[in-house]
C-alpha cells in the first residue's frame, strides 16, 4: 500500500493527456496535440555543440551540489542584470525546474501550513504543497481581470497558518503577466506579514507586452523570496532538465540539503551547455519568441471565430486559456474534443477549481497545426 501522501496526489492531468495522446498515436490516430507546454524547437546549436565538447572532454561525473561555478555565475550576473535582483553566485543552485519547486516545498511547508496561490494555476503547485503536508488555499482570479491577483484578496486569504504565497508570471496556464504595480503590493504584504515567496519565472524571456518584473527585484523583498526560473521554455531545453533556484544565502544552503541527499546535483555536460545557452548568443531564443507571437495571433484569430468562445489575448508564455459556454465539464470536454476530434487540450480544472469552463490550448507546435486543430475543435463545439 503506498503513502497516505501519495493516495492524496491527483496524477498531472497535461502528463495523463500526452500519454494517451502517445498511446492513439502509436495505434496509427492522426492526433493533433496542444497539450504540452514544450517548444518545438530544436535546442539551439551552439548549446548543444558545447553540451557535446563538454563530453569529449570528460565532464561526465560529479559536480558540486550546489552546481558548477561558472554557471552559479552565469545565473546570478544575468539576473542581476536583466531584472534588477541583487544577487551573487553564493544565491544560486542549480537543479531541474520541478526539483527546485518540491525541494522549497520540503524545505519550508510543515503539516498544516497553508500556501496561497492563484485560482487556476499549474498543477504541480498543489501536489508538491500536499506532499509536504501543506494546505493549498486558492485566491480566485477573474477572467474579466486578466486572471491576475487581487492584492487585496491576497490579503484577506491569510491566516495564522500562512507560510508561503506562490507566484507565476507569465502565468501557465493563462498567460498572463503580473503587472509590477501588483507585484509591488503584494512584495508589501508578505514583508509586513513575514511570508514568503516562491516566485516561478520560467517563463520571464517569453514575454510580447510590456516586460518581465521580478518580485525579488523590490527594495527589501530579496529577504524574502526564492525564485525559480531555468531555460527549458526559453532555449527549448525541456528534456535538458535543467534550471536554478535564487535565494538569500541561507535558503540555498537549506534548500541544498535535500539536493544532496535526492540528485545529489544536476547533470554535468547539462550545466556546461546551460552556460552557453545564457551567456552565449541569444538570436534563436529570440527568433522563437517572435515565431510564438506569431502563433499566438494566429490562435486569437481562430479561437475567436468559434461561437461561444471568448479568450484573453496572453501576454507571455505560448498558451491561451478559452472560456467557452457550452453546459459540459471541462475534462469531459477535452475526452469529447479527443475522442471525436482527434485533438487534445488540457482541462481547465487540471489547473485549480477556477478553471472549470476554461481549457489550455498549447500553442507551442506549428501554424498548419494550430489551423488544423482549432479547425478540429470548432467542428467538435459545433456538434455539441
């Protein structure tokens, strides 16, 4: 018998979707696929020429825990730079994504702390808060707004049990960029009240409107949040796995007792392309940004000629989050949209409760597929 925590974790609704995807694939079904939030582009060349020098030259066993300096380096200057967070190497470790967002949630969730996030929000949020013993507790977002965070309802979410408040911008599943007169107010709350912040930003270099504000980035609020961020959205490194956590000092050293007693560190070669992938040239990550506003326009485009369907244009990421009004669930819609129309979206309930009557469609994949699919799921709605 496994866990009680375990019993308590709902699978990842995007990963149950890509696998029966793969599986009707693999039966010859002509699938067109908006599920993942994966670029399609291939990792840029010059990373993976240095992933292959780093090869030829033995890279091929243990770094420091804590991650290779140069790229510790390569992390902080960046960010130091970019988005204005005074930070230095001594701030940075370097793990995968998902690694950094459920080692903060060991490292600082006891049983029965509560942790504020947004209403939808990603979904391994609240599993890596549950298996801590967390309590998630939702801030509802309106679409009318954007879905961004009511300060005010931050606030009043709050409880004597709040240990962490969990941003996300650019948001997945919705698009949607915290704008820094929000984030400044909510910086003002969680110093006032001692909370935390855990600030993913994965998807900071994918922005069309306006510009990427760091939380960590306002005077004083250093102290108090740990970002997490990586290139796997920006250089199309999903499979690289491979990203970082910044932090006051003594979270890092905390956080990096679970890295060394779990991966022990991230993959060696991985960390020496990863180097080159920030400090290197950045032309592909930026032509890829322009190809997704592209694809974005296109998808608003088609999205918005379905009848009964209104969306919000997303500022950053590659995802659009459509309200639709037909009386059907949203799982139910996206096993309908499967089965008779061969294309797949995520559930907007995968994200939180609040995505009831919503689903994400990813358009990280090409034109002709973004124009056969939603082709696909009008046809669909229109039977319905």
């Amino acid at each position: 018998m496994v866990s009680k925590r375990l019993q308590a974790i709902p699978a990842s609704g995007t990963i149950a979707i890509s696998n029966l995807v793969s599986q009707m694939k693999s039966e010859g079904v002509d699938v067109v696929s908006f599920s993942m939030g994966e670029p399609d582009f291939t990792t840029p060349g010059n990373v993976i020429d240095a992933a292959c020098e780093s090869l030829r030259s033995g890279n091929t066993h243990y770094t420091p825990s804590l991650g290779i300096p140069a790229l510790r380096r390569a992390v902080a200057e960046t960010t130091r730079d970019r988005n204005g967070v005074p930070c230095d190497a001594s701030n940075v470790l370097i793990t995968p994504c998902k690694q950094a967002i459920f080692m903060i949630a060991l490292a600082y969730i006891d049983p029965g702390d509560e942790v504020i996030l947004a209403d939808p929000s990603w979904v391994s949020y609240e599993a890596c808060i549950r298996l801590a013993g967390g309590v998630p507790v939702y801030v509802p977002t309106r679409f009318e707004d954007n879905f961004v965070l009511d300060p005010a309802l931050v606030e009043a979410a709050i409880t004597p049990r709040t240990k962490m408040i969990i941003l996300n911008t650019p948001s997945n599943p919705t698009g949607a960029v915290i704008p820094s007169d929000v984030l400044r107010q909510i910086a003002d709350i969680a110093m006032s009240r001692g909370i935390k912040v855990m600030s993913d930003e994965i998807y900071e270099s994918i922005i069309y409107e306006g510009r990427h504000t760091s939380i960590a980035s306002f005077p004083g609020m250093f102290d108090n949040t740990i970002i997490v961020s990586g290139v796997s959205k920006s250089h199309a490194m999903t499979g690289w796995r491979l990203g970082w956590a910044i932090a006051p000092e003594e979270d890092i050293k905390a956080i990096n007792k679970l890295q060394s007693h779990s991966i022990s560190c991230a993959v060696s070669f991985v960390q020496d392309a990863t180097v080159e992938a920030i400090t290197g040239p950045q032309d592909a990550r930026d032509a890829m940004v322009r190809e997704f506003r592209k694809r974005r326009d296109l998808a608003m485009d088609l999205i918005s000629e379905i009848p009964g369907f209104e969306c919000n244009i997303p500022q950053g990421a590659f995802y659009i989050f459509p309200k639709y009004n037909r009386d059907i669930p949203s799982a139910k819609l996206a096993e309908v949209l499967l089965r008779e129309g061969h294309v797949a979206v995520t559930p907007g309930t995968a994200f939180g409760p609040g995505g009831e009557g919503f689903f994400r469609v990813s358009y990280a994949t090409s034109e002709d597929m973004i124009v056969e699919g939603i082709s696909r799921i009008k046809k669909v709605m229109g039977q319905l």
